[in-house]
C-alpha cells in the first residue's frame, strides 16, 4: 500500500463544496471519482481543508492510499484526463505513511479578494466579492492586526461549526491594495467553519466607515457571533497554500516564510 499526495486547483463556482453531498456535485466526488479510474480500483481522498460551496483553490493537498503503483506523471496527467474542467491536479508525490494532508498541517494560507470599483466585473464573477462603495485599507489593516494570536474566535465561526475548539492562531493577515482590488491575506495553524469570511465581513465594515478599527477588537472578545458583521461572500475566498513540517519534503508557499520559527512545534491538542 502505498500513499499518494496531489496538489489541486480548482474553480468552486458551480460545486457544493469539497465534501462529499450524495447526488450533489463536489469537489471531492470528482477527485475520487477521476483517481479511482486511474488508480483501477475504488480510492477516498482526504484534503487538507475542506472548503465551502463557491470557494476556490489554488493549491489544496490532499492523500489517499492504493495498491496501484503510477508513476507521478501518469497520477497527475491521468486523473487530470478523467476530472471536469474545473479542477486540474497539479503535482503527485508518493509520501510517508505517517503523512496526513489535514493532521499534518502546521498552517493554511487564505486569500481573499474584493472588487472595489463602481461596477462590477463581467470577467471576474464568481471569482471576486464585488464592493461599490470605496474601502479605507489603512483602518483595514489596522483593524486586522488586533486579530493576530492565539485567540478564542467564537465571534468569528458559522454557529453550525463542528470544530471542537473555537481557540486558533493567526499568524499573519495583510490587507493591501492590487489594481482594483482588495487583497486579505491571512495565515493560521487552522481555521473555524466560515472564520475568514467573518473576518472579512468585519473588515468591510470598517472600510467602508461604519465602525472603527478597534471594533474589530471588540467583536474578538465578545465571543459572541451575533456582534459580529455579516458573512463575506464564498466567491473571493481562495485556499492557497498548506504548510507542512520540513520532514515531508512539501513544497511551501513563500508567506509561510513569515512565520515565526515555533510554528513548528505544532500543538495536536487544539481538536481541530
């Protein structure tokens, strides 16, 4: 038996997330499904984060485990054959048994993106958050460092979230400006069902003038979602990167870079 890991991008417009859903089109329904036929027997994936209906990613992680021996090229190029146009495997590596694509995980890396102009994109829709009225980055930015650490984030978590713990670590979040949008990134050990979203929502508010950044600080140790702003549209959120312990030999994102050096002492105790 041996355990495979792929790297995949995929547009989540038209899915019902990446879990499974029965009759509905997933992400991971694919997957499997295009894996197996390669594979020439019956293969179930496991991904590093799974991500909501109408998200996207840019590299999501993922292992299963067969007894079918492929080369890289044949995993990436033969499941790449059999999956709908909106996914692509972008890499295959066999891995050590001991390698789990969500327990292994040190850290994501999210990114979101606002369209901020008077009128929206004809080109870019489903794949950006569209916001007419023009947002102050600068109290964005200085909202969202109140949010970096260790923290409860209950204000921050869809009330159906399953997550055992409401405690996370954000390491980094950046809001900047490209062109004509908005860009959020943050980076944590793990995050809560709709946690970045949430943040987003909050920020927004404060771009656009009806709170000010130390709101964003009031909402945190509320620990109470019902202070919080509304949730951010899925069609901004990208899944970009998975940071994982050096031993694995993954390939890492650049802003993982930025983490300090104990992020590597990851706490299993946090009941993700």
């Amino acid at each position: 038996m041996t355990r495979i890991t792929l790297g995949i991008e995929y547009d989540g417009s038209c899915f019902s997330g990446w879990q499974r859903q029965g009759d509905r089109r997933t992400i991971q329904a694919s997957v499997e499904c295009a894996v197996s036929k390669v594979a020439d027997e019956s293969v179930s994936v496991c991904c590093a984060g799974r991500t909501d209906a109408g998200v996207h990613a840019v590299e999501q992680v993922v292992h299963f485990d067969t007894d079918a021996q492929r080369t890289p090229v044949a995993w990436v190029m033969g499941t790449n054959t059999n999956l709908p146009h909106d996914v692509r495997v972008l890499w295959a590596k066999s891995v050590s048994p001991s390698f789990h694509a969500r327990y292994s995980a040190i850290a994501r890396f999210y990114r979101y993106l606002i369209l901020n102009r008077a009128t929206n994109s004809a080109l870019l829709h489903g794949r950006v958050t569209w916001c007419f009225s023009s947002l102050n980055v600068r109290l964005m930015a200085e909202a969202a460092q109140f949010l970096i650490g260790e923290h409860d984030f209950t204000s921050f978590r869809a009330k159906g979230c399953q997550s055992k713990s409401p405690n996370r670590k954000l390491h980094h979040i950046a809001v900047v400006v490209q062109s004509e949008c908005v860009v959020i990134d943050i980076v944590a050990n793990a995050f809560l069902h709709h946690m970045v979203r949430n943040i987003v929502g909050v920020l927004i508010e404060i771009g656009m003038g009806k709170k000010q950044p130390g709101w964003a600080r009031d909402v945190l140790m509320a620990r109470d979602r019902a202070l919080g702003g509304v949730t951010a549209r899925a069609s901004g959120l990208y899944l970009e990167g998975v940071y994982y312990p050096s031993e694995f030999g993954m390939a890492k994102h650049p802003i993982f870079e930025r983490l300090p050096s104990d992020v590597q002492r990851f706490n299993n105790n946090l009941n993700l």
